[in-house]
C-alpha cells in the first residue's frame, strides 16, 4: 500500500461513515453537516484524480452554497427532532429494501460495463480537470450542451422569481 | 520503505513557512485591535488605550489574559459539541486563507531557494472562495447552537449577507481572470511586477470587490449580524471567554487576509513601487540578501494601509439598514460587476483584433 492508497482508503471510508450518519443522525442539522463532510471527501477524491478545478468547485458550490441555503432553511424552520415526524417502520424497510436494490443495479451495472473493466483511474495525472483543459473541451466540443445547461438554470432561476414575487392583486385587497 | 519516500526537506520547509506565516498573522491581528481601538480615538478626538506600557502597547497583551481568564460558560440547553465548533471554524477557516497568498520573492538559505508561498496552486482565486464560503458556517454553527432566538436571527442574518456579497465579488473578479488570464495569486502578482498594477485596468471592478470584502468580514457599515440596538449582541450573544475571543479575532484575521488578497490582486501584491524587483534580485552584496524581505515588508505595508482604510470607515460611516444592505448588494452592486465584466471582455477581444471591429 502506498501513501496514495492510504488517502483513497481514508477518504473512502470517511465519506461512507458520514453518509451514514447523515442518515442515522436524528437532528436534521447534523444531517446537513454530515453530508458538508461528505463534500469535503469527495472533494479529496477530486484532488486525488489531479481535478483541482472540479474539486474546488464542488466546495464552493455544494458545500459552500447549496448547503448554507439548506441549513438556512432548516435552521428558520426550527426542524429538530421533536417536530421531526418518525416515519413507520414498513415505510422505513420498504426504503432499505428499494435502495438497496438499487444499489444492486448499480454495482451489476458497474460490473457488467466493459469500457472500464480492468482499466485503473489516472492518479496524480492527467490533466482533463485542470481549468485550462476543462475550459477549452466545453466551450469547443461541448459548447452545445454547456449552453443549454446555461438555460436551464436561467429558467430555473426565472421560476423561483415567479414563484417568490409577491401577489399584487392580494397585497392590494 | 516506500511509504516514507516524501521530500522531507521540503516538507519541513512548508512546516516552518506556514508556522512563521501563522503566528506572525496572529501577532498582527493582536496589534490591529489595538489599532482599532487607537484610531477610533484618534478620529473622534479623545486618548484611547494609553495605561498599560508606554503609549498602551501592551493593551492586547492585557485583552488577551482578560479574555482567557474570564469564566467559561456553555448555555444548559445549547449543543455542546456545536457550540464549540463554531468559533473553531471561524478561525480555521480565517487563517487558511493564507496558504495561496504570496508573501514575497524567493528566499536563498541552508542552499535551498525557498518561495515565500505556501502552494501555487493554479486555482488560488476560487481557493479563496471555498474558503470564504465555509466560514459562513462558523457563524451559523455558532448561531444556532447557542439555542437563543437573537443569535439565530443574527446568524442567519450574517449567511444571507455574506451569501449575497459573495456574487458580486465573483463577478467583479471574472472581470479580474480576463485581463490576467489566470487564476494563480503568484502568477499575477509576478505579471503586475513587469505591467501596471491591475488597479490601472479595473478601477471600478477593485471599487466593487472593496466593498464586498467589508461585507464578507463584516465590517461597518455592513456589520448587520452584530447590530447590538436590534439583536442584542449578534451571533456570539451566548459565548464568552475566548470562544468569544476568537470569533472577535477571526474578525481581524479575515480583515488581514481581504487587505492581503487586495494588495496582490490589484496592487502588485509584494512588487516594491518604483523599483525593479529583479534588478534587486540579480544586483550583488547587501540589497540581493535583503530583496525577498524589502517585498515581504512592502506587503505589510500595503496590507496595514488597506487595514487602516477598513478602519477608517468603521469610524466614519454608520450602520446600514437590512434592506438597504441587500438593494446594494443585489441591484447596485451585481448589475455594477456585470457591465464591468462586459466591457473588460469586449475591450480585449477588440485588442485581440488589433482594434479592428
């Protein structure tokens, strides 16, 4: 083993744990802050792969962003786990049991997928998620569906507008 | 032993580095309440700290035994372990901004060339931003786990505001990566050594991320989490002792760390003004030993300056109110960095045609 497979193995292992805690921890805040670890591992992952760019992003973005609006809600909403309704028991089996079908496909999947059988992850180079590559391959080859991408998020955007505005007609009766 | 097969040279170099870099950033946050306080005094006409040593210059010292010594207290109902956390992120999240910042040239000692950098990484810019971005959450952590209803408010109220501002800065830099061309903190500061300054080519993109960097360390006017006639106290109403010691220090060290990322953005980072830093470098005797340390201390000068402009502020302007802060935010200042970002970015794809349309 050496120190590369060491931080794969730790990263690995820390981002499982906190995504099980992120499901067995009862306050819905540390729900959040558990998954903020998952980030910061996966980011690791990232840096591993020599994808600064990506990892950074993913930071600054999920961690950074959605996360802080995510625990902003919560946080105004005063969810803990006395107004946190217990689900019933089959609910809950019935969920395991779904997810970890799902889990099965994917790892079948993942098996079965020939392009990447006995192939090894570029560790330490390659320099696709480097900023200067990444920007050339998606405003060339990729231009297309990195602009409508862009509108998605612009209509995104336009609906939450839509949906925040205030009512006029009800303001004024 | 593969496994041990580090540069270790190297690594202990880094260790010194960022122990040095550290401490002497602790050292000038300690000193800038102090100069807080003294120019406070001075701008509204009245002594300031003088008991403690001459001129008061063991003031800070006194704070700090003041603030370590007082009673530590953790409300009954408030989450222990997020309680502490908060101030500990805060900090965490203050001091390690400085890992990208270039603190001047290269150093020669013990036959090695030591860059006073902690990592060039390619993508320094957006490292700040992560960085940023996660010391919103020591203050929410804060906020909420003191279990009180005035520092949840005042901490929501500081994510929302440093959330806001944090576009506006984004974008005023974008107009910043087209003139340099990277996003690397060395490679611009080394591009503004042989150019102009960057302040020359983006006046009003440097106007905009000044102000969103007042509001990211929330300063006056933009210190709405800590508006005491509305909240109390703000987010840190329930701390005491030096928890609360650090979130008022983490203030300070953010305070260092913006005027940092100013001087080396947009005002040459270490290049020493009216002098040429290689003709330093490459001249013999004395100046070639003292040129890495002359631009060390043009740094600090630079970044003291930007300190007392902060400071200046403070004192000069009063507090804004909530909805004013965000029509600044998100109608003056967003809109502001979007026509800068335009008009940089036509201007160099006319340049690029040699000024032809």
């Amino acid at each position: 083993m050496n120190l590369i497979q060491i931080i794969f193995w730790f990263l690995s292992s820390f981002a499982v744990i906190s995504a099980i805690m992120v499901l067995v921890s009862k306050s819905p805040v540390h729900s959040v802050l558990w998954l903020i670890a998952v980030f910061f591992a996966i980011s690791g992952h990232y840096i591993l792969l020599n994808a600064q760019f990506l990892a950074i992003v993913n930071l600054i973005v999920y961690a950074g962003a959605i996360m802080v609006l995510f625990l902003f809600v919560i946080m105004m909403m005063n969810l803990n786990k006395d107004t946190d309704p217990q689900k019933n028991i089959w609910i809950k089996l019935a969920g395991a049991v779904s997810g970890g079908c799902l889990l099965m496909v994917l790892v079948s999947l993942v098996k079965q997928a020939t392009e990447i059988n006995g192939k090894e992850a570029m560790l330490g180079k390659g320099d696709i998620g480097l900023i200067g590559t990444l920007g050339k391959v998606l405003f060339t080859d990729f231009v297309v569906p990195f602009e409508i991408s862009s509108v998605l998020f612009l209509s995104a955007m336009v609906g939450a507008v839509v949906i925040g505005k205030k009512d006029s007609k009800l303001e004024n009766n | 032993m593969t496994l041990l097969s580090f540069d270790w040279p190297l690594l202990l170099e880094k260790f010194v580095l960022i122990a040095i870099i550290v401490f002497t950033t602790l050292g000038i946050a300690l000193y800038t309440t102090f100069g807080e306080r003294k120019v406070a005094a001075i701008l509204q006409d009245r002594p300031g700290p003088n008991r403690a040593g001459p001129f008061g210059i063991l003031q800070p010292l006194a704070d700090g035994v003041k603030m370590f010594t007082k009673e530590e207290i953790i409300p009954t109902h408030a989450n222990k372990w997020l309680f502490i956390l908060g101030p500990g992120l805060a900090m965490v999240a203050a001091l390690m901004t400085c890992a990208v910042i270039p603190w001047g040239g290269t150093v020669h000692i013990f036959n090695r060339d030591v860059v006073l950098q902690v990592t060039d990484i390619n993508i320094g810019i957006l490292y700040i931003f992560a960085v940023v971005s996660m010391g919103i959450y020591g203050i929410m952590i804060g906020g909420w786990a003191s279990n009180n209803k005035f520092s949840l408010i005042s901490s929501l109220r500081a994510a929302s505001q440093a959330i806001s501002y944090e576009l506006a800065m984004g974008l005023s830099l974008i107009a910043l990566i087209f003139v340099t061309g990277n996003l690397s903190l060395g490679e611009m500061v080394k591009q503004q050594q042989t150019h102009w300054w960057n302040i020359v080519y983006q006046p009003l993109g440097f106007l905009i991320f000044f102000i969103c960097a007042m509001a990211e360390c929330n300063r006056t006017p933009f210190d709405l989490p800590e508006a005491e006639n509305e909240l109390n106290f703000g987010y840190h109403q329930e701390y005491s002792s030096m928890k609360l010691g650090f979130y008022l220090f983490a203030e300070y060290i953010n305070m260092i760390m913006s005027s940092a990322v100013m001087a080396s953005l947009y005002f040459g980072g270490y290049d020493i003004p009216f002098v040429d830093d290689n003709l330093l470098y490459n001249s013999s005797g004395i100046w070639h030993t003292l040129a890495p340390f002359c631009q060390v201390g043009t740094l600090l000068l630079k970044i003291v300056f930007f300190i007392f402009v902060f400071m200046w502020i403070r004192w000069t302007i009063p507090r804004f109110r909530y909805d004013q802060l965000m029509n600044l935010g998100w109608k003056t200042l967003i809109p502001l960095a979007l026509i800068n970002m335009v008009i940089t970015g036509s201007l160099i794809i006319l340049k690029i045609n040699h000024w032809h349309f």
